[in-house]
C-alpha cells in the first residue's frame, strides 16, 4: 500500500523543484507527520530538501486558523486557495519554501495587507500559528490530490476529453504513440505522479513514480566575455546558477544582469500544468491514461 504521509512529503517537494526548476537531493521522503522538529528545522534555512519538509503542528495550525480567520481569509479564501482580492497560496513558492515562518514572517513584516492590523504588528507566534494553518492547508490539499479513492473515480471519458482539448496534452503526446499501454505501466497512484512530476522520477531522485525519466532539463549561460556553456542545470536561485556540462565538468557563475541565462525545460508545460489543473481534470485524466492498457 501506498504510504501517504510519505507520498505527501513527496509531493511537496517535487512541486517545489518542479516551481524552482531546481534539481532536489536524492529523495528520502521525510514523514509529512511526526518527524522530529528538531531535524527540520534549523536545515539550510529557506531551502529545499526532501529531508526537511515542514512538519505541521496541528495544534498551532488550530491557533492559527483563528488568525487566518481575522487576518487572512477575505483575500485568500477559507483554505488559502485564494480570491481575486489574494493569491493562492497553495502553489505558492514563498509557502513552499517556508520553514517555520522563516520565510512568511519576513513576507508579512514588510508591510502586507492584513483585516484589522498592519501585518508587522502580529506577534511572532501569530506569525507562526498562521504559517502553520498555511502549511496545513497546502497538506490537505496535496493529498486530496492523492487520495488513492479518489484517484479510481475519475470519468475516463471527461479525461479524453481534456487531454484532447483544454490540457493541450495531444500537442506533445499520443495515446497511439508514446503513452500506449502507460496504464499497464504505472499503477494508478504511480501513474498520477508522473503526470503531475514527470521530472520526479528521473536525475537520481528515486524512482518511486516508476520508471526514471531520461529528460532533462538544460541551461545556457553566456558570460559578458566568455563563449557561452550549456550542460544540465544542477541548480538555479536568484543568485547562482550551475551546470554539468556533457564532459561532467561542473560550471558555477553568480547571476548578474550581464550574465545570460537561458533554460530550457522539457518539463515546462507540466510544470504550467500545475496552476490551472482543477483535483477533477487530475482525476478524469488518470481515469483515461488508466484506460491506456
Ligand atoms: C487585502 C487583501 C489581503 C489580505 C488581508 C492578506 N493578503 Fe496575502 N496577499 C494578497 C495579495 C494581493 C497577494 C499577492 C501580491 C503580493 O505578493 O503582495 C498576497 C500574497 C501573499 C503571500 C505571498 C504569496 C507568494 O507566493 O508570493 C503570502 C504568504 C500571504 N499573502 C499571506 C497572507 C497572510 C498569512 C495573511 C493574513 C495574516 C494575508 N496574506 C492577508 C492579499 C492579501
Ligand atoms: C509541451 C509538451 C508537453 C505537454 C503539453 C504535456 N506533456 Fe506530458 N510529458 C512531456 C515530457 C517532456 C515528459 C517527460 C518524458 C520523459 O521523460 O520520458 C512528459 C511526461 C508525461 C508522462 C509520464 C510518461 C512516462 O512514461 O513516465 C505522462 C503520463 C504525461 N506526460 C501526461 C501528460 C498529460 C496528461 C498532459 C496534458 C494534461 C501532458 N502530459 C502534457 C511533455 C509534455
């Protein structure tokens, strides 16, 4: 059977790296529950890890609910889904980001709007209560996305449908071609998590989706002086970029307006995915590629 918590953590992190275009460490799928605060905190603060997940305190989370209650909810809706007055804040890469408010309580200091209060008057333990109601709902929802019930009650029919049309998957793939018989390859979960993170199981993470992907995703960096280098992006942030290049050497710049990056990314279009797919598209499409036997 499919361990949840495990997948869950999973599924935070590779969206995480899926947003970033940034290359994880090797997967060893941290708990999503219970595991030591300690360990998950104080890890390369602001950073992303398999090993360091936020871990949800369901008792601030239930603190921080009423917080969210006062402060939060007109703009970013009961389960911070978002409205047109504020962002969702389950994609979100600041939230994803965050450990232990380490990234939303400087976001909220700086002067966001709140209900009643300036932002930068809310305590720090409101702060942390009301980043841990956040981080409780982006759990919730990652796994509703992952409910293995659920994943079995798509309409295959309404999947085809989509495939063929709104998801724009039939520009790049082919039910008769290169996903003939995905249904007798992957099981329904496995399944589901390749087509949200088809970058998830490749570049030496674990292949708990299935079979490692043989993509990649490439960079080109063109220094002011230098002859431009291409290789496979090993990471990217505001700051660095690095890459391997096919001889295996390792290339390191700090990012500077001079300094052209350009990336290319096989994966962009799941990635993009990832912002306008509804929990039902998710599960009528694997329904469909289910159906691909
Ligand atoms: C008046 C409406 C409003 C209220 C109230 C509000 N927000 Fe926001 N929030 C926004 C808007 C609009 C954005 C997107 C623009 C921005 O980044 O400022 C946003 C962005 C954010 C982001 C960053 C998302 C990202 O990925 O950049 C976080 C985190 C956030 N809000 C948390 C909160 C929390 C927690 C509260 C309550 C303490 C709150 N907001 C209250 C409107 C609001
Ligand atoms: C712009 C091109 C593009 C679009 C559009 C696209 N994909 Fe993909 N898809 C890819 C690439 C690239 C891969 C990675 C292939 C690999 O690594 O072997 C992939 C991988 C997959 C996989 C995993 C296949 C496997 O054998 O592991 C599935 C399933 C999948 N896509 C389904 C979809 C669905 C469903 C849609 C529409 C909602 C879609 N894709 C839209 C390019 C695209």
């Amino acid at each position: 059977m499919l361990d949840m918590g495990r997948a869950c953590a999973r599924i935070a992190v590779l969206a995480a790296a899926a947003v970033l275009g940034a290359q994880a460490p090797p997967g060893r799928g941290a708990p999503a529950q219970g595991a030591g605060r300690g360990g998950g905190r104080g890890i390369s603060p602001g950073g992303v890890g398999s090993d360091d997940k936020h871990v949800v305190d369901a008792a601030a989370a239930d603190r921080g609910r009423k917080v969210w209650a006062a402060e939060c909810i007109n703009c970013h809706g009961t389960h911070a889904r978002g409205t047109d007055r504020g962002a969702d804040l389950i994609r979100s890469v600041l939230v994803l980001h965050d450990r232990y408010a380490n990234e939303i309580g400087p976001f909220l200091k700086k002067g966001h709007p709140t209900q009643t209060t300036p932002a930068a008057n809310l305590t720090q333990s409101q702060i942390e209560d009301v980043a841990q109601f956040v981080h409780f709902e982006v759990y919730q929802t990652m796994r509703s996305a992952l409910d293995v019930q659920d994943v079995l009650t798509g309409d295959p029919k309404a999947g085809a449908a989509y495939f063929a049309g709104e998801g724009k998957c039939n520009t790049c793939h082919s039910p008769t071609g290169d996903l003939a018989g995905v249904g007798k390859k992957y099981s329904p979960v496995n399944l589901q998590q390749r087509f949200l993170f088809p970058q998830g199981g490749g570049r030496g993470r674990g292949g708990r989706g299935g079979a490692a992907s043989s993509t990649q995703i490439t960079v080109t960096v063109t220094p002011p002086t230098g002859p431009a280098v291409s290789g496979v992006l090993v990471q990217m942030d505001d700051f660095n970029v690095s890459l391997r290049d096919s001889s295996g050497e390792y290339h390191s710049w700090k990012r500077t307006p001079s300094l052209k990056v350009e990336k290319h990314n096989p994966f962009a279009a799941h990635e993009a995915l990832l912002d306008t797919i509804t929990d039902k598209n998710i599960h009528d499409t694997v329904a469909y590629l289910e159906s691909l036997k």
